[in-house]
C-alpha cells in the first residue's frame, strides 16, 4: 500500500511536467521567447522552494550533502535547455519521442546500478510505452519529414540527463529532509539556467509587461511540484518503476493541450495515450496478482 501511495506522488509529479509544454505555447503566443520564459520558471520556483525551506525545513546539510545535490541539480536544468533547443530544431512530435527514449534509459541505468535484469513487467511496461509514445507523439504524421542532425542529438541529451535526474533523485542524499534536497537541487540548476541565458527580463521591464504570471505558473508546476514529488516518491518506487510512471508526463501534455490551447489530437494520438497508459498501469497490476499468488501459495504451504 505504501508503495502504491509513493507512486501515486511520482504520478503527481509527472502529470505537472506534462502541463508545462501548454503554458509554454501560451506564453510565446504573448510575444515571450523561450530562455524568458524557463528562466523565469527556474527563478519564481526557486524562490518557491525557498520560502518552504524558511517556513518547514531549517535544518542542516553537510558540505558533502550540499555538493551532491548541487551536482544533480544541473540535470534538472540541462533537460530543459536540450529539450528546448530539440523543439527548436525539430517538429514538436520528433522532439517528445525523443525525449521519452528516458524511459528505457532509466530502467538500463538502475539495471546496471543493481547489477540485475530488469523484470518482466518493467521490460513489458518499456514496450507498451514505446508503442504509445510513437503514436501519441503523432510521428507517423511527420513521417517523410527531413530531420535535423542536431535536434535529434539534442533530445536524445535530454532523455539521458532526466533518466540521470530520476536515477539521482532517488540515490543521492535521500537523508536530507524533502525541502532542503528540493531547494539545494533547484539552485543550481537555476544558476546554470541564468548562467546560459541571462536573466536581463529582470531589468528590462518584460517581467512586468506579463512574464511574470507565466513564470509564476511554470515555476509551480514545473519546478516546485515535481522535484518535491520526486523527491518524495523515486526513493521509496525505484528508479525503473520511478521512469515508467514518469511516462503519464506525455498524456497529461496531450490532454493540456486539448483544454488550454485547443489543438486537434488525432485518433492514432488516442491510442498512443491508451497504449501509455496501459503500459504504467497494467504491468503494476500483474505484478500485484502474481505477489499476492505468492503470498497465497506460503500460507498454503506453512498450513500443510
């Protein structure tokens, strides 16, 4: 049941990195640019986090907790900026599935980690959500298009450093209270994001010409709410499963998409969802029945 609660709030994480990439195309169709927009995510969401870590979590980290979760952090904010030049470069489908590469990635990683094969479930959840990430991604409506070299490489980048950020999240400094790691992680990759674009929106008056409602919104959905949630919930789910439940992130876009911008998802699109879906949930629940067969088959033969 614990386990079940924890997933629940990995879930929770990733449904609010889904909602981000909606609030991105609103903010651009209001004349905003891109390094305004994830600089002012980062910037608003690390003084979120702040604010937490003054009202609930005065406590001390060690230096070695401090670097650690520093070095993390840059992850964080390295997946935005790949993924941000991928759709740049790319058709905004290509780039989603490529990102989402982070999903095996993730599963390879805590496989090597453990020095164990991942489970049948896991490898079944992997395949599923292959499958639907290329439907709901709409690749097949893109098919034919010339690709560029450096997109590609881009959003394979940010598949690697966010299947690095879930693997750290859930090892590194797991003792440090849930607001200190959240609010250590997020400023370094606040620095490194201000570091690679400047923060002049603060100066120049396009912070108060309205950036300042979007980046308060991304800056909460997408800087306070999932580090706090993965945070939370990677250390107690695992990596792998911390990574499959991560994919709900691409129909929680979709979704958003259909609400607040009003895009048209095509019945291929649906399935991929359904497919998405089906690969987080279903493997869960086969894998609950075969415990539970498990648990039956003892207490039947403590009986005997």
């Amino acid at each position: 049941m614990n386990k079940l609660k924890f997933s629940l709030v990995v879930l929770l994480g990733a449904c609010s990195y889904g909602v981000l990439s909606s609030i991105l195309k609103i903010g651009f169709l209001n004349g905003f640019s891109f390094p305004e927009l994830l600089g002012g995510q980062y910037i608003f969401g690390w003084f979120g986090l702040l604010l937490l870590v003054i009202t609930f979590s005065r406590h001390k980290v060690s230096s070695k907790n401090i670097l650690s979760l520093l070095a993390v952090g840059t992850t964080m904010s390295l997946t935005s900026i790949f993924y941000g030049l991928s759709v740049k470069e790319l058709p905004a489908s290509i780039a989603i599935v490529l990102l989402f590469q982070f999903t095996w990635m993730g599963v390879l990683i805590e496989a090597i980690a453990n020095k164990t094969f991942p489970s049948r479930e896991k490898v079944l959840s992997i395949l599923i959500l292959f499958v639907g990430t290329v439907f709901a991604g709409g690749v097949f409506d893109g098919l034919g298009q010339q690709l560029s070299i450096k997109g590609i490489i881009f959003g394979l980048l940010a598949a690697i450093t966010f299947s690095l950020y879930i693997f750290a999240s859930g090892r590194v400094s797991t003792e440090v209270p849930i607001y200190s790691k959240s609010f250590l992680m997020t400023t370094s990759a606040t620095l490194f994001v201000c570091l690679i674009f400047p923060p002049t929106y603060l100066t120049d008056g396009t912070l108060q010409a309205g950036l300042w409602k979007y980046a308060l919104i991304l800056g909460f959905f997408g800087v306070v709410i999932p580090v706090i949630c993965f945070s939370i919930g990677v250390p107690k789910v695992g990596t792998g499963l911390g990574t499959i439940l991560g994919a709900v992130e691409l129909p929680t876009a979709v979704i958003a998409s259909i609400t607040l911008v009003h895009e048209v998802v095509s019945p291929l699109q649906w399935i991929g969802i359904i497919c998405i879906l089906s690969g987080i949930f279903i493997p869960q629940i086969l894998k609950v029945q075969k415990e539970k067969k498990q648990i039956r088959f003892r207490e039947e033969t403590t009986e005997l």
